[in-house]
C-alpha cells in the first residue's frame, strides 16, 4: 500500500476531518510523508480541506 493509499484508508476510518498529525497517526506514514500525500490528494480531486489543515475525502 502506498502513502496515498494508506491516507485514504485513515481518512475513511476516521470518518470526520482530521489534521496531518492525526492521519500520521492512524495511518503509520511520517507526517512530511503524509503531507506529500494529501498535497497530490488535493490535486487529484480526492480530499479537500473544509478548514485549515484540516483534511477529508470528498463524499
């Protein structure tokens, strides 16, 4: 499973918007790694950021 993936999953489990410190967390990626992730996330239309540094997959 890549960063991205495993960030996707921990926002899923989650289930509400979580900050980059929490999805390290939950997910077990580095937080510069977790960061990477959510920055091509956002690109790619995946999770957006309802608040600042904040994060959550788009429904």
């Amino acid at each position: 499973m890549d960063n991205s993936e495993a960030v996707l999953k921990a926002l899923s489990k989650a289930g509400k918007a979580l900050k980059g410190g929490e999805i390290s967390d939950l997910s077990g990626v580095a937080k510069p790694a977790v960061d990477k992730a959510l920055k091509d996330l956002l690109k790619q239309n995946k999770v957006v950021s309802p608040k600042r540094c904040y994060y959550e997959i788009i429904k």
